[in-house]
C-alpha cells in the first residue's frame, strides 16, 4: 500500500479521513495532501473546525468519508 506523506511537515501514513477532507476542500484531483494539523494551518482554522466538518460530510453521506 501507498503510504501518503504531508507536503508541508513529512508526517508518513496520512489516514483515510485525513485524505479525505483534503480532496473535499481543496479539490479531488490534488496529488499532494497535507495532515490535519499542516491542512488546519494552511486553510487558517483550527484543527477542531476541521473535525467537526468530518463528521458533518460522514453524516451526509459523503463517500470520502465512508
């Protein structure tokens, strides 16, 4: 398996939500993906608003989030 590195800090083994959420915001075709934390910097919010909109796609149904 493909283990995906942050961009902006090196951190290997990004998880399925973290992969997730990156595609959901900043577009389904990106190749380069960032960790929660290195994503909640670069789109300024916390990381906590970033949790909560997981579970916001996960309860509509969104199939990154299955």
């Amino acid at each position: 398996m493909n283990k995906i590195t942050c961009v902006s800090c090196g951190k290997t083994g990004l998880v399925r939500h973290e992969i997730g959420i990156n595609k959901k915001l900043l577009g389904e075709d990106i190749e380069k993906f960032y960790c929660l934390d290195c994503l909640a910097e670069y789109i300024v919010v916390p990381p906590t608003a970033i949790l909560d909109k997981i579970e916001e796609f996960k309860e509509d149904g969104c199939k990154l989030f299955e």
